[in-house]
C-alpha cells in the first residue's frame, strides 16, 4: 500500500526567520490520525534565515537526526559538543536521558535549509551523544546511499533503532529497486523532480509512505533527489 501526501497538504508556518513545513504533527499543529509512522515521528521541512536558530531547549529519548540541503548549522549542547554541518552532511543526536542543545544558522548571509527527522528510540534511557558525519556526494548518484543506519561507520551516523536513511540523486530516465523486508515500512520524500514510485507519480516535496509493498521500484522523469527511510 502507497499512501502520498501532497506538498501542499502538510502543515506550514513562517514566522519570518523560519519557514517551516511539516510533515506530522509538531508544535502547536495537531492531527490525532498523523502523529507518526512507525518509529518516525517528526519530518520538518526547514529554512532558516542567515545567523538565526533555536535558542537552549531540552530533550530526551529521542533520536534527532538532520540532514542539510543547503547552507550551514551550528550545533551546541550541554554535552559540551560544538559542531558546524554543511551541505553533504549529516548530524545525530540521541537525547536519551536528557540534553539540552540549540542549533542556528551558521552564517550571517546565506540561507539555511534542512530536514530536521526524529525518531523514538529502540530503548529508553540511553546515554546522550551526538554525532556529526559528511558523506560522497558523488556516491548517491544513481544509487541508494546510506548515510544513518543502526551499524554506522564510515561517513555513516550511527542511529539506536532499527532503521536506515538512504539518500540518491536519480538522473532522468534512470530507476531504482528497493526491496522492503517484511513488517517493514518505507518512507519517501522527494526533495526536487519528478518520479514514480510503483507507478505512482510524486512531485517536488511530496512524500509517500509504504508498508507491505515487498519492492519498490523508483523511476525518475527527471533529475531527482530524494530520501528513502527503512522503517520497522
């Protein structure tokens, strides 16, 4: 079963220096039917302007994962940790037992542009950490890369849950086959382009959302990057 969510259905707020689309129920935007699918709880669509951010907040049992598309953030936390992630790359942190962060626009000029993702946790409780890890630009052409996933490694993050984001430049004309394991689910999100998934055609920004569909079968129509989430 295929499930789309149009760009324009999801919830959006611009409050100036944040423009912000989302698709689940976050802040004060409530849906009792989308407050999650499967593990993944949170997918905010972000653009944040030159030299601003979010202040100190805490969290806990939570694993936070952003991927930058355009620009810089700078990420601070009470674990001492002090990270810039640019364009390529890819930051995590596991709230666990409790941490306190703030994350801004690390320019004064240019636009900040992201995917802030959260995810709960295969346990609670963990100890807090954070990590911040740039991937092959060039090795997501064509292909699924993997840039979080329960193992990590190299130019990989590591994420506590059984699941695994994969991002790819698909060029015009090109297709990929994903095939889900069983009592899985999958969640797609096209940053720019156009394709079909299963036949079924995704604009720019839409997303979709999978179970029990055992392959899946991507075809761009034309240049196209997006993000695939393996879900339990």
């Amino acid at each position: 079963m295929i499930q789309v969510f149009p760009a324009d259905t999801r919830s959006s707020s611009d409050l100036g220096w944040l423009q912000s689309h989302k698709s689940f129920s976050f802040g004060d935007y409530f849906d009792e039917n989308n407050v999650s699918f499967g593990v993944m709880r949170v997918c905010n669509d972000d653009d944040i302007a030159p030299g601003r951010g979010f202040g100190p907040h805490p969290h806990s049992d939570m694993e936070i994962v952003s991927i930058v598309l355009q620009g810089a953030i700078k990420h601070e936390d009470s674990l001492g940790h002090v990270a810039i992630t640019g364009t390529d790359g890819v930051q995590r942190m596991s709230a666990g037992t409790g941490v306190i962060h703030a994350e801004y626009n690390a320019s004064e000029t240019e636009p900040l542009s992201l995917f802030q993702l959260w995810f709960m946790p295969e346990k609670r409780g963990i100890t807090p950490s954070f990590e911040n890890v740039k991937y092959e630009p060039e090795a997501m052409r064509n292909a699924l890369l993997p840039v979080v996933t329960p193992e990590g490694g190299e130019h990989i993050a590591k994420v506590h849950q059984d699941m695994r984001i994969y991002l790819s430049k698909l060029d015009a004309g090109k297709e990929l086959v994903f095939e889900q394991g069983e009592n899985r689910r999958i969640f797609l999100m096209l940053v720019s382009g156009v394709c079909t998934a299963n036949g079924t055609e995704l604009l720019a920004k839409d997303s979709a959302r999978m179970q029990n569909e055992s392959v899946l079968t991507i075809r761009a129509a034309e240049d196209t990057h997006l993000m695939l989430i393996d879900l339990p």
